[in-house]
C-alpha cells in the first residue's frame, strides 16, 4: 500500500512529508512504549502510536522508520513537526483509535513487521 | 561484563582509524536527547557504509544517549571507524550503576515518571545494545561514572568511503 492510499484508508491528515506520499508500505508496528519500538520495529515499517513528544521522531529516525501515524487523534507540537520536518520523517495524524487503526491496515494486507516477540526476535 | 561474539580488542587496537571523533551529551535534560545519534547516523551513511550496520550503530548509539539525558550530569559518545568495526563508546559522569547485573536484566528500570511520560523506561535499552553489538562492554564507578563501548562489524560487501 503507498502512503496515499493509508490516508484515505484512515481519513488521516497529513503534517509533514506530503512529497512522500508514493512511497511504498508493507510492515507496521504500533506502540506507545518507545523501548518496545527500539527493541522491536523494523527498518521500513510504519509507526502506529499515541505519543507525540520529540523522541518518537528521533527513535523514527535511528531505526528508519518509513512514517509515523499519530492515533486517536493526537497531534504533535510545533517542535516535534519541526524535528520531523528535519529528519524527513512523514507524520500522519487519524482519529482512530490504535485498534481500529491496526485492523484497518490488517484488512488491506499490511502486516506486523514481526509475529511474535519470541518466534522471531532479530536483531537486525 | 563483557559480551565476546569472536572479536578480539587486539584486532581492533591494530586497524587504523578512518573516522573519529567526539561528542558531547547533556545530561540531565531531554532537550537535545537523540541529537548526536542522528549526527553519527548521517555521518556512517555518508561513508557508504551498508544501511544495516548504521541502524545497529544509531540504534545503540541512541539507547546510550538516552541514558546519558536520564541518568547521568554529563558524558560524551565517542566514535571510531575502521575499514572493519566501528566502534562507539559513551562515556559519562554521573551516580554510575551499583548492580550492573540487575541493570542488565530486561524490565529493571529506576526511570523517573519524567522520563516513562515519554516512552522511555522499559528497562530495555541495555539489552537492547548488546543484543544489537557484535562486542559490548560496560564498566562503571559509583558516584564517578559509567563507560559503554560498543563494537558492530562492518560487512564484507563495505566499499570504504
Ligand atoms: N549511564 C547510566 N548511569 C547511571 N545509571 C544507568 C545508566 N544507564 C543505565 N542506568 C541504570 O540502569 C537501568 C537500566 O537501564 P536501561 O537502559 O536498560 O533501561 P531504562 O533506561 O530504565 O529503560 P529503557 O532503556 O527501556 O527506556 C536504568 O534504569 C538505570 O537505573
Ligand atoms: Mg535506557
């Protein structure tokens, strides 16, 4: 799926990276514990989260993350958008609830970038 | 505690550095915090090196750095580059670490809500860099300081910069 079509999929609306919206998405993480990313998302994946601070777009950034998805509504501050304005990070922002969001993406073949944390914990 | 996965430091001590340099961390402060891991980052992608082993290098380089804001005064990310490893040490001063075992262990945590608030504070980070690191150490001094370094093994296909 490109990212175009995930915000017509989500009625997101988009707050940084709308010159990337072609870009191609397979594998999704979604969590809003920023150690849980580090240790598991995978390089190219969608972020589905409800934080919104700074270090969601630096921990994006370290682990190239292909773009961000702000749940339940939540929108970042002037300063996150700058950072990730900076990084070339797209941040997307739906009023889906994290479930919803998840199962939406599911239904149109975007998957998880790992099953379960004890099948397939690489550490790549 | 050291954790070997065929790397000797001798190998390491003998390769002429092609990159290195040194970064200061504020600590205390999430101001900044994950700054010098991007700068490190886009410094390694211009040295063609292949994009796995910068994430691995970002990736530890940043748990550090995080922990540096949260736990220490000050420190600093040190980083070398061979034509084989690079390398990336964080150096701080700060209370240092009284049971580096017990730190070590997944979930144990002595994180200020300050910094769980945002996201952080799992007690994964140290885990976290030395199951990402080809060889990892960490030595600490209570009252002193804490001293981290990390080694990741470039891969064969590198084309130097
Ligand atoms: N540089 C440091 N100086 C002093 N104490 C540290 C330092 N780094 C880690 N610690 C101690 O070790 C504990 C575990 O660190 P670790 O990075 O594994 O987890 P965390 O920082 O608590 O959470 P996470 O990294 O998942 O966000 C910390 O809570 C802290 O008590
Ligand atoms: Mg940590």
């Amino acid at each position: 799926m490109t990212l175009r079509e995930i915000k017509e999929l989500l009625d997101a609306e988009v707050l940084v990276g709308y010159d990337q919206l072609d870009k191609e998405i397979k594998t999704a993480f979604g969590a809003d514990l920023m150690s849980d990313v580090l240790a598991f998302a995978k390089a190219g994946s969608l972020l589905l989260t409800g934080l919104t601070n700074p270090q969601v777009i630096r921990t994006s950034d370290v682990l190239d993350i292909a773009a961000i998805i702000m749940v339940r509504g939540k929108r970042p501050s002037p300063e996150t958008l700058r950072l990730a304005e900076e990084l070339l990070i797209p941040v997307l922002t739906t009023k889906y609830i994290l479930f919803e969001t998840a199962g939406k993406l599911y239904a149109k073949g975007i998957v998880g970038c790992m099953e379960r944390v004890d099948d397939e914990r690489a550490f790549s | 505690m050291a954790a070997w996965k065929g790397l000797t430091t001798n190998v390491l001590s003998h390769e002429t550095a092609i990159y290195e340099n040194s970064f200061p961390v504020e600590g205390g402060t999430y101001e900044n915090a994950g700054h010098v891991s991007s700068q490190i980052k886009a410094l390694l992608k211009r040295m063609k090196i292949s994009k796995e082993v910068v994430r691995r290098a970002a990736l530890v380089t940043y748990e550090s750095e995080i922990n540096i804001c949260s736990y220490a005064r000050s420190g600093k990310i040190v980083l070398r580059v061979t034509p084989e490893h690079v390398t990336i040490e964080a150096i701080d001063e700060g209370q240092g670490i009284v049971d580096i075992e017990l730190a070590m262990q997944e979930g144990y945590s002595t994180a200020t809500d300050r910094i769980r608030e945002m996201g952080f504070g799992a007690g994964m980070g140290l885990c976290n860099i030395k199951n990402f690191s080809d060889f990892f150490r960490i030595t600490s001094e209570i009252g002193k300081g804490t001293h981290l370094k990390m080694v990741i093994r470039i891969d064969k296909d590198f084309d130097g910069i």
